[in-house]
C-alpha cells in the first residue's frame, strides 16, 4: 500500500496470484533480501483518499541466503539492462526469468 508512482502502480496491476517477487529494501541498505508469493492480485489501494491506486499482498517465501546489493547488480554485465539499473528509485518493476535466476545465483555467492 501506498505506492503513488504511475508505473509502479501498473506494474502492480501485472501482478498475479501465485507470482513470485523479490523483496529489495530500498532504504540505506539498498539490496535484494528475500523472495515473496503474490497472495492476492491487483486491487484498490485502501490508503489511497483519492485516484486510482493499486496494491497486492503479498507473502514471505524466504530470506536470501546473501543480501544482494544495488551495487552488486549494477556490477554484473548480465543485468546491466533492468530497470533497478537504470531507474532505481521504482517501487515495483518487472524482472525476466533470466534476471530473477540470475539475482538468486549472486545471493549464494
């Protein structure tokens, strides 16, 4: 709840049930933390006093076993072109399955 970003709120509209979505704290730590089940698919934000805001719910699956951090993403030439790259102040975006693996793979490393 409470993500007012036009393209974040779409790509929250994506989101189906069952889908699974890695966790990033976007605070001082800046890193890729965990993985969580979307449980409930897009719907009206309740927090939202006015527009046309969307949310899920979603559930922990796991913590990663290392924090993957921005840093160590924008490191790695593999995933030079997702938009945690190129626009890291997004709430909710959209990973290819390569991106997502390849995420997981650097959080055993």
């Amino acid at each position: 709840t409470g993500v007012r970003n036009y393209a974040a709120r779409n790509n929250l509209r994506r989101m189906q049930k069952g889908d699974e979505v890695l966790f990033y704290h976007s605070g001082e730590e800046k890193a890729v933390v965990g993985i969580a089940k979307v449980t409930r698919s897009a719907y009206q934000d309740p927090t939202a006093k006015e527009g046309d805001w969307a949310t899920v719910d979603i559930a922990a699956v796991k913590a990663l076993p290392l924090a993957v951090t921005l840093r160590e993403i924008k490191g790695n030439s593999r995933l030079k072109g997702i938009l945690l790259v190129r626009q890291s102040r997004l709430s909710v975006m959209p990973l290819t399955e390569s991106d997502f693996c390849e995420i997981l793979k650097m959080s055993t490393q």
